[in-house]
C-alpha cells in the first residue's frame, strides 16, 4: 500500500452476512426470514429469504457494500455510526391475502471502528436483540465479516489523525418543573461544536436522546454506553459493546464541584434529585488539521462550551413536518469546560463534573472566540429556571482512542526470544542455572556465550530472531517516535539510530527483568562501616568545612545513591562538571534513579541544554509517576521555558499525587490525645528514646528535600522546603520560592521565609537571612527550625554568644528541631572553647546516643578529659593544704611538687600554700 496516498479516497466496505444462528419465529417448525443490512440511513440490501428448520443455522452468505469517501459515508460516519442488521420473518399468508406480511424478529449493530485502527478485515458475533412482542430467543445471534480491500487510512494518516469521543452522562438537580409527564413532551438536547478538519465547516455534535427522571436512587455502574442514534426498533441494540460508565473517583474529576464542601452537594443531588439521563458516547474521527486546529483552540481560549437545551414538541403542520423556527426553547444553559488537561503529554481521557450556567450570547463570546450556537438557538430561551446555578453534569472526553500499546507486542517478543534461547542454551550446557551452584568462570562464560552465538547464526534462528523482531521496531518507529520518512542527514540518522537503540536497550533489561529472574547470592564479607554511617561521617565533615576528609567518606560508597551523594557533595563545592560526571555514573548503574535524573536535568537547564533537561525531568516523572518533587521540578521548568500547558499539567500531577500522600498519612495516623503535642513531641528521656544514625539511611535526600512540597499550598502551586542542597541550584530554588509568593495561600507565613532565610544562609547573605528570620519569628516564635538557623546564622558571624543562646533555646523547645546533630556539635564547641566542661560533656553524650561518629566520641572524650583535669588540680592542692595542716612533710613536699609540674594557677590557694609553709617552716625545696 502506498503510505502517501490520497486522503478521503473512495474505498468499497464489503460487509458480509454469513449466517443467523438459533432463529426462531412465529412456526415452531421453521422459520422463513431475511436480513436487511442499513448504514448511516441507507438501506445497503436484502438479503435472499430462506426457510430453515428452527434448529438449523440460516446461511445467507449475503453481501453488500458502501463506499467510505467524502460524500455520502464519511470516515467521521464510519466511527460514530454501526451497520444495522434487521431480521424479518415472512409470516404465513392467509385466506384472500395477496400480499406478504413482515413481522421484525430483532437487531443487531456492527460496530466499524476496527477499520479506523488499521485493520482490513474482522469477523464479529453480534447479539440479535428481539423486538417487543418477538419469538425470536435471547440467544439468537448473527455471524458477520467486514472487509475493505485496502485500509481507510495509511500509516501516516493514521497517525496524524485522531479519534474523539465523548460521553455525555448525566445532568444532576435539574429544575423541579421539568415533569415527565408535561405535554407537550420535551426533547433534552446538548451540543457541542467540533473541529474536525482544516477546510471544512465544524460539526455540531448533538446528543437528542436524554431522558428525565424522577430522584430517589443513583444512577447504576457500570452502565453501558449509546450509540448516538435515537431509539432503534429493538431494546438493547443501541448499546455500544464493550463501553461502560464506571464509578469514577471524586479526586480524579475536573471542572467545577470538586472541592470537598461540594460532597454532600453532589450526593444529595445523584441520589435524590430529579436527572436528565443521556449516557450517550459520540465519536468524532478529526483529520491532521483538525488535530492541530482543536490543539490551537484549546491552548488560545481553555474554555469548551457545551449547550444543555429543553426544546418542546409542537405540533406538526399539515404536511405532517414540524418547521425549525417554530422550535420552542424553554430551557437553555451552557457549560464551560476547561480541555487543556487533554492537552497534556500522555493523557488520553479526561472526566469532569461542570456547572451549568444561564445562555447568554454576550457572555459565550467573551468567554470563547470562534464559536457558533447551535442553530436551533432561538429567542424563546427566556423563561429559565433560577436553580439552574445549581445544575451540573457529568462528561467524560476520550482522546487518542486509536493508538494502541505499541509496547506490549514487543514485550511479548522479548520473552518469547529469550526463552528459544534460553532452551538453545540448556540443549549446549544442561540447566542454566542450579541452585546453590557455583558461578561460572569467566573465561568458561565467554566460551559458552561465543559457542551459543555460533550455534544460532549456523541453525539460522539468529536471523529468524532478528526478523522476528522487526515488526515491532518498525512499529516502535513509526508510532512512538513518529518517523515515517527517510533521513536526508547522515548525521540526524545517527542521532536518531543512538536514541532508538537506546531505548530498545533499555526495554530489552525491562523486559528481561521480569521475564527471567535468578536467585544468587553471593557471600561477600560485610564492610566495617555501612554506607548510612560513611554518609553520616561525610555530612559532619561538611559541617565542619573539611571537605577533602568528606570527599574521602563519599568516594568508599559505590551505589547510585552514594554516586549521586557524592555528586551532590561536587555541587556545594561548586564543581559542576565532577557533579555531572557523578550523576552520570549513578545512572550508568541504574537507569530509574530518580534523584540522579533530577540533578541531570537540574545542571543541563543551568548549562543551557533545555532538551536534555525537559528529557531528564519527563523520564523521572515516567520512571515514577507517583513522585511530588518530580512533578514540582518538571513544572518550574516548564514555567521557565514558557511552556505554560505543560507546567499546569505537572502542577496538577504533583498536587494529586501530594494529596494522596496526605490522605494515606492521615489514615494511617494514630489517634493523639489532647495532652499530647501533635508532631514532633519530644521523649522526656532522650538517652532512651534516641536511635543512632549509622544504623538506618535518612528519610529524605539531600536531593529531594530541597524542593519538597509541604503539606499546606494553594491549588497546585509547589512550596520548597529548603535546606542545605538549595546551594547547589539557587535559580531552582528562587524560581520555587518566586511561586510561593503568587500563591493566595502559601500556607503558613514563617515556613515560607525559614525557607527563604536557608536559601540566603546557602549564599552567605547573612543581613537577608536575619530579616527572613525576623519575619519568620514574628509568625510562629516557638518554632525550634527558626531558632536553630538563627544560631547557625551568628556561629557562622563568630558571634558565639548569641549563637549559644539560640542553639540552648532550641533544646528546651518542647517540639525537635529537624537537625539536632549540628546543634549539638556546635554547642558542644562554644562550651569546649568557653571551658565548660560541664556542659559540652552532656550535650556531646546526646549526640554520641542519638548519631554516634568518630566525630562526637572524639569531642565527648576531649570534654570529659577537661573536666576531669580540671577536677585534679582541685584536689592536688587541696591534698597540699592537708598535708601541712596534718603535719606530714613528706607528703605536703611531694604534693607541692606535683601541683607546680601541673601549673596550676589558682593564685588565692598558692598564696595560703605560701603562708602555711611559711609558718610550719617545712613543705617547700627552695627552703
């Protein structure tokens, strides 16, 4: 087939009616029917009639056509219509009776959205739905087959072309006027305008089919869904196979009542109030200009008007004809949708629940621009109910129905071509793999593998794997990357062959990982020190400016964590260029780490390379969709690059994921007294309740606590929480702080300007920092955090003495701060350089209990050392004075002695020495 052939070329659509099975009429012997097959109103042929036996198939290998082009059926035809196959029984004639009699046993619908997929032809077993009052058994079904001799639609049309679909469900709380049984009856319409080509006129998408009905339950699910055709002759055959509404979650709703006061709203108004029910699916098959056209609507104005009307029946004229502007209009609202969530990348299907509001034309051009009412829009639209404000309606947008999972085919062919070689491998060698067995010699490994590959490019599997395989990638090519056409540049060629094979590359391990799986374990001798603990020592010496020692700690860690640590550690030197080599190489051993892709993304946007960078952030928010700061990141530099739909959908994403976090927190928190403090209560026994350090990782990484979103902000806008790693990107970090400020709510004030405050304390802007400090005080003055940054603030100025005032205060605080480790070493410093000995012995203990480090220990045996060489000299002289009250000269010379070697200075007790030797005329040599 030709890939560039022209667009809306007229193709024949052969269906094929093969046969009806357990067809039962009016006779109980045998029945005499025919089919008639009809689409998009024309009525496509009879079939010939046959008279079977009750218990025999009817074959009436009866075919017709219609030709898909862009007259009479159009490819938008063939999504949104079925094939409708009728069967009619010949009843028996009677006495005199000239002419035949008909009666319709049932219905059946064929469904033609395989061919939009590609496909040629399909065989389907369609149930014949019995008309009211019919013999026809509930069993009955019909054998058809459809075929076109070539697709609708090439590859390339195909992927630049595109189905929508949508689903009108319900409208809630409609006025309680609207009666069911008001005559003249009423016609409950929406509709909604389309683009669905660059040189045709919109299409007007009508949904004429609602129902009213009274409250008092809700609606069922899962439901089926219509087809957009009125009332067919048989009950059931307006469904649509294999479409349902199902329960939807509260949170994943758009549109206007999503917020928690509107719960009971909205199930008081589902369950009890009276509903207009339309529950009908409409699908639209829009071309490559109407891709881009609706693409460039929704990003200009948002807004997607959807009318809601109650036109009343009158009476037809005397032709029989009802005149279009004799429709009345009694009821006429519009909702406001916001599309832009379809526009985000990889988002499908969006479901929104919406306000209806009053029809105003002045306010619907306003609000939309190059927009049409729907030409049943008349003046009579003026006698609206006043509750309509608190009309709503569901409706669920379906985009991208066509392309399907290019992945699972070549997953599946992954497995399949492992396991052939798998059972080439163990007809070489035996089993692969035997418990408890030793692992193979490298050298034997290499032979194996060389003898295995020889033996499949001989057998010719090889090839036939290779071939095998090609398909998908072709696939792969075509529809995920969107390549249909040859490269003119030898070296875009190469750019793209590395990516592709990349990405094969990496789905190939994937695919492996699950498919094969070996348990070996291989006896290694446990370190001295655990990776927590090397970490921990490495911190202290940052702490302590000594970085070559922390350099030291970061480099005996091999992980990809401890390669992004040490990373991370490259970025508070301010060596950029080793930092991305680190993360780099945390990557080259795990490819999903999603700290690493963070930081790459973060230096490529600092170096200036936007598409590495958008690479990095999508990557991790695919590797963890889950994932708050992934999404926040990904929004901030989506902001930066003015890609403003892509920032509100990673927002979006990073507040859902946030208040799911939230939800799973709270239900899982125990209950707490009033007498207790919720949070961070302090254990009035630190020594007993403190856990050391080295023996668990930390809860946050430095790489992911810098931007974390706390538990109070507006909407979808993202709060850092800053700490020491905001240094590494401070354009990050302000930009993340610069959202804070456009937020209405930015949660709590001093939270705000603590991270603010941390951020100049990074950058050494010590006068900023203090007023942030100040400010944040004045919000909230028992907060430990604000405290100790204060202290680090004037131990960073040299002014010790407040420094120590601050850190003391903190301690006492009934909340703990977040990081009591460096208070407690530098408190426990002002203490040694002040000699008090003391209190540095305490505070030293606490953090040897809470942390323990080579680090703590040292200063604890450095403090009780001072104290208790302190306390010596106390008791020396006091032995002197002793000796010489007692009378005992040889001790009182020997001690006098030992107190000059140990230069002692308490003058006051030299000079009583003085005296008593004086008078007692012995104790010192000099005599």
């Amino acid at each position: 087939m030709e890939n560039h052939r022209e667009f809306g070329r007229a193709v024949p659509v052969q269906i094929t009616v093969l046969s009806g099975n357990h067809l039962r009429g009016s006779r109980t012997d045998s029945c005499l029917s025919f089919v008639r097959v009809e689409f998009n109103g024309c009525v496509l042929g009879d079939s010939q009639k046959l008279d079977v036996p009750v218990d025999k198939d009817v074959v009436y290998s009866f075919t017709c056509s219609f030709e898909c082009s862009e007259g009479a059926h159009t490819l938008d035809d063939v999504a949104h219509k079925p094939v409708i196959l009728t069967v009619f029984e010949i009843l028996p004639k009677e006495k005199k009776q000239k002419e035949e009699k008909t009666t319709v046993l049932g219905q059946a619908v064929v469904d033609l959205l395989p061919l939009l997929r590609g496909q040629c032809s399909f065989s389907s077993t369609v149930l014949l739905h019995a008309v009211p009052g019919s013999p026809a058994d509930v069993a009955s079904t019909l054998d058809v087959m459809v075929h076109v001799p070539e697709p609708l639609l090439s590859d390339a049309q195909r992927s630049d072309s595109n189905v929508l679909m949508v689903t009108v469900e319900t409208a809630y709380s409609v006025p309680d006027v609207w009666n069911p049984a008001s005559t003249p009856p009423s016609h409950y319409i929406a509709a909604l305008q389309m683009p669905v080509s660059a040189t045709v006129r919109d299409k007007f998408l009508l949904f004429s089919n609602g129902v009213l009905k009274m409250g008092g339950e809700k609606e069922p699910v899962p439901r089926s869904k219509k087809w957009p055709l009125g009332s067919l002759l048989a009950p059931g055959a307006e469904v649509i196979q294999g479409l349902y509404i199902d329960a939807e979650p509260t949170d994943m709703d758009h549109g206007d009542l999503t917020d928690i006061e509107d719960k009971d709203f909205r199930a008081d108004a589902e369950c009890n109030q009276k509903r207009v029910s339309w529950d009908t699916a409409r699908r639209c098959f829009i071309d490559a200009g109407g891709v881009a056209c609706l693409s460039r609507r929704i990003a200009e104005c948002r807004l997607w008007p959807v009318e809601i009307m109650k036109a009343i029946q009158t009476a037809p004229t005397k032709g029989g004809k009802t005149r279009q502007d004799e429709v009345q209009i009694s009821f006429h609202g519009v909702v406001y949708m916001d599309l832009v969530p379809l526009l985000y990348p990889g988002v499908r299907r969006i479901h929104g629940v919406y306000r209806i509001y009053p029809f105003y034309e002045s306010d619907l051009l306003n609000k939309v621009s190059e927009y049409q009412s729907h030409p049943h829009e008349t003046n009579h639209a003026s006698n609206q109910d006043q509750r309509m404000a608190e009309t709503y309606y569901a409706m669920p947008w379906s985009y991208r129905i066509i392309n399907k999972n290019k992945m699972t085919n070549k997953c599946s062919q992954i497995a399949s071509v492992a396991a052939q070689v798998l059972d080439q491998y163990q007809q070489l060698f035996g089993a692969a793999f035997l418990p408890g067995g030793r692992p193979l010699d490298p050298v034997l490994q290499e032979q194996r593998k060389n003898q295995l590959l020889g033996e499949l490019n001989y057998s010719g599997k090889y090839f036939a794997f290779k071939e095998q395989m090609k398909y998908s990638v072709v696939r792969i090519v075509r529809e995920k990357m969107l390549r249909t056409e040859a490269f003119s540049d030898p070296e875009q060629l190469q750019a793209f062959l590395s990516q592709l094979y990349v990405f094969l590359v990496d789905e190939m391990h994937a695919t492996l990982n699950k498919t094969l799986s070996v348990d070996s374990q291989d006896a290694h001798q446990e370190p001295v020190l655990s990776c927590a603990q090397l970490k921990h020592f490495a911190r202290e010496a940052e702490l302590n400016t000594d970085y070559q020692l922390a350099a030291q700690y970061y480099q005996e860690r091999s992980e990809p964590s401890h390669w992004c640590d040490y990373g991370a550690f490259h970025m508070l030197t301010a060596d950029h260029l080793k930092a991305e080599e680190c993360f780099q190489q945390a990557l080259s051993i795990q490819q999903t780490h999603i700290p690493s892709l963070l930081m790459c993304g973060v230096l490529s946007e600092m170096n200036g390379r936007y598409e590495d960078a958008e690479t990095f952030f999508e990557r991790a928010t695919c590797v963890e969709p889950n994932n708050v700061v992934a999404w926040a990141l990904f929004g901030i530099f989506c902001q930066t690059q003015e890609k403003f739909i892509e920032a509100e959908m990673a927002f979006r994403e990073a507040n859902k994921q946030l208040n799911a976090v939230l939800q799973n927190e709270s239900a899982s928190r125990p209950e707490i007294s009033s007498e207790t403090q919720p949070g961070q209560k302090k254990e009035q026994n630190d020594e007993s309740s403190e856990t050391p350090a080295g023996n668990t990782e930390e809860t946050g990484d430095r790489l992911m606590s810098f931007c974390s979103v706390t538990k109070t902000f507006h909407s979808y806008l993202i709060k850092p929480e800053v700490n020491a790693g905001l240094c590494w990107c401070p354009q990050m970090a302000q930009r993340a702080l610069a959202l804070e400020l456009l937020s209405p709510d930015r949660g709590t004030i001093s939270s705000y300007h603590l991270a603010l405050a941390k951020l100049h304390l990074l950058r050494g802007e010590h006068d900023s920092a203090e007023a942030s400090l100040k400010e944040a005080l004045t919000d909230n003055f028992q907060n430990p955090d604000i405290w100790a940054l204060w202290g680090h603030l004037h131990y960073e100025k040299g002014d010790y003495f407040h420094a120590q005032s601050c850190y003391e205060r903190t301690l006492d605080s009934v909340l703990d701060a977040s990081d009591t480790h460096s208070i407690y070493l530098r408190l426990g410093s002002i203490y040694l350089q002040k000699g008090e000995y003391e209190k540095a012995k305490p505070v030293f203990l606490r953090a040897c209990k809470r942390s323990p480090s080579c680090l703590t220990w040292l200063r604890l045996g450095i403090a009780c050392y001072r104290f208790f060489q302190h306390f010596n000299r106390s008791i020396i002289l006091t032995v002197v004075l002793t000796s010489f009250q007692t009378g005992r000269k040889l001790e009182a010379e020997q001690s006098y002695k030992y107190a000059l070697k140990m230069n002692l200075q308490e003058e006051s007790l030299l000079e009583e020495i003085h005296e008593l030797q004086s008078r007692v005329g012995f104790g010192n040599p000099s005599f």
